[in-house]
C-alpha cells in the first residue's frame, strides 16, 4: 500500500495534499445537502453533540504534551501575538463576503466559526504534520492520503452542523499542509517527535475552546490563540539551548 502512494517530483508530493482537499469538498458537500433536511431542533441537538465530541478530541490530544511550562508559554505568547494581529477580527472580515450570502441558510454558526473549527480539526495533530513531511522528503503520500479518508468522513459530520465554512476550510487545508510539504526540508531537523506532541498539545487546547463555544458554555475568539501552534514547536526547540547556557558560563568563569 505504501508503495503505491510513493511517487517522485515536486508536483507529485503534493498528491495527498490534492487527495485530502478533495476529500474535504466531497464530505462538506455531501454534509450540506444532509444538512438542509434537518430540523433546526436536531441540528440544535448535534451541535451540542458536536461540541461534546470536540472536547473529547480536545482532551485526547493535549495529553501527548510532555511539558506543562511549554503548553502555558506557547498558549500564552501566542493570544498576546494573535491579539495584537487581531488575526480573528481579520478572518472574520475575509469570510464576510460569503456571511452576506450563506448567514439566512446558516443562522446558528457564521462562516468564519465553521472555517476556523474545521481547520483547526482537520490540521491539527500528528498525521498532517508527520504525513506533510514523510510526503515533501520521501514522496510517500500514504499517511496523508489516509488522513483524507478519515477527513471525508469528519467533514461530512461537521458540515452538517458548521454549515458551508467546513467547506471553505478546504483552502486552508491546501494552504496548511501543501506549505508542510514543500518546506519539509527545511522544517524537518526541528519538527521532532517531541516538537509534534508539544504542537498538538497545544492545538488541542484550542480545539478544547471550540468545543465550548459549539455547547454555547463560552464565546472565545479561538482564532487568535492560533500562534501558539506554532511558538510551541518553537519553545521546545529552545530550551536544550538554555539549559546548556549555564554550563558554557560556569566554563567561562568557572
């Protein structure tokens, strides 16, 4: 099975990336069509489910974190960055064309809460990463081609009760994981396996957030806590580099 998955060239990398994308616009479609025969008190129904079940995702995934401190720091650098960067007042403005048009069909969720839920869901976690890179070095799109299969399935699910900004998170799946791929040399030697739980850890506490905000019990503007995806791979890759630095000064003045 591997085999079959594994190709050469630049185009044919990014192959998982194409299948998972498509993939992703099949199940939201699929999930939307579902969607509009639900009555609104089942669909108020799921979206607590859906809420539930996030959680559990949520919760799931932030025990691969080894190290606490890194969990705090990453989350709490990353909303005074995201913050500052307004990045969910600026995700909100690029999704407002398609709020204008999809918002009567969609009234309990806006586009934007269903982009940055999906993305976040689809993104986060050890197979994009891992699979992004063994596809961008080796040309083996298996692992990533399963993810795809696992992510029909999810999208179909998600859709139903997020609406058409399950959809549009296609974009940034491609963005996402297609940018994994090509930087895959580059960003392999600090994307450790310690590096990826730290970074799904940390994912996974936002993923926790939106599953509160879908069961109504918070309103969190989970996208601007999204740097700490990335300070997180960061801190980890650190702090062997500080430890080390009262050892180099007690050879100094030692």
């Amino acid at each position: 099975m591997t085999k079959l998955w594994t190709v050469s060239g630049r185009g044919l990398k990014m192959l998982g990336v194409i299948i998972n994308v498509i993939t992703v616009i099949i199940g939201s479609a699929i999930g939307l069509i579902f969607k509009k025969g639900i009555p609104e008190r089942v669909s108020n129904a799921a979206m607590i489910g859906l809420g539930a079940c996030t959680l559990y995702i949520g919760i799931s995934g932030s025990l691969s974190g080894e190290n606490v401190l890194i969990l705090i720091s990453s989350v709490i650098l990353g909303v005074i960055v995201g913050t500052l960067l307004n990045i969910d007042g600026t995700i909100k403005r690029l999704a407002e064309m398609a709020e204008v048009k999809f918002k009567k069909e969609d009234s309990r969720v806006s586009v934007a809460e269903g982009i940055i839920t999906a993305t976040l869901l689809f993104c986060v976690g050890s197979m994009t990463v891992t699979g992004s890179i063994q596809a961008g070095l080796t040309g083996d799109n298996s692992l990533l081609i399963t993810k795809a299969m696992l992510d029909l399935v999810s999208s179909m699910m998600l859709a139903s009760s997020l609406g058409i900004g399950v959809l549009f998170s296609s974009v940034a799946v491609f963005i996402i994981q297609g940018g994994l791929v090509l930087l895959a040399g580059l960003i392999s030697p600090i994307m450790s396996a310690g590096a990826i739980n730290e970074m799904t850890c940390a994912g996974s506490i936002l993923i926790i957030m939106i599953g509160t905000n879908l069961m109504g019990i918070t309103k969190i503007k989970v996208a601007d806590y999204l740097p700490a995806i990335f300070f997180a791979p960061l801190i980890y890759n650190l702090i062997p580099i500080f430890e080390k630095i009262p050892i180099s000064l007690e050879k100094i003045f030692g």
